[in-house]
C-alpha cells in the first residue's frame, strides 16, 4: 500500500462512525476484524516511515486517541466485562497497540 492509502486507512479506523474507535468508544464494541484492519495498516505505516524522522500529524493524533482510549475504557469497564475473556482479548489489544505506538512514536 502506498503511504496516503495507509494514512487514510488509519484516519478512518480512527474517525469514521463505522469503524474501530468509535465503535469501541460509543457502543462498547470491540470488533476483533476491525482492530486487526487496524493493527496491519499501524505496521504498514510503521514499514513506511523506516527511513524517516516524522510522522503525519492526522496519525499521531490518532495514536494517542487509540492509547487514551483503550486505557480509560480499561479503567472504567473492568467491573462489567460479562466474561474474563473479553477483558483479557481488549487488555491484549491494548498492549499490543501501545508497542506498535511507541515504535511510530519514538523512532
């Protein structure tokens, strides 16, 4: 995928009512399919900015929306997880996501 394509992919899972974050932050949906979409456009983006020292603002802001927002819903919604199991695959996400971050971040 070419950089702008990747961007885009990063901008919507991030703002567009139908995709991951906002399904996560609204309706407390943690659709595995959407963060995996997720995920590979991150290290696609990752692959890209290799040789460089900067990175887009749009995905920056997104990235620290994404942190935030897995790190509040953890803190707030740790008591009503129906089942271990869903706490465990959003706690997984949520430290898979913050290396994935950190290395777009601090490179």
């Amino acid at each position: 995928m070419d950089e702008e394509t990747v961007i885009r992919a990063i901008v919507d899972a991030c703002l567009d009512p139908k995709n991951f974050l906002v399904q996560f932050h609204s309706l407390n949906i943690f659709d595995i399919q959407q963060y995996h979409k997720l995920v590979h456009n991150l290290t696609a983006y990752k692959d890209i900015l290799s040789d460089r020292d900067s990175i887009n603002r749009q995905v920056a802001g997104c990235l620290f929306a994404i942190l935030e927002e897995f790190e509040n819903h953890l803190a707030s919604h740790t008591e009503y997880y129906p089942a271990q199991q869903q706490k465990q695959q959003i706690e997984d996400a949520h430290a898979e996501l913050s290396e994935i971050v950190n290395a777009l971040l601090w490179v």
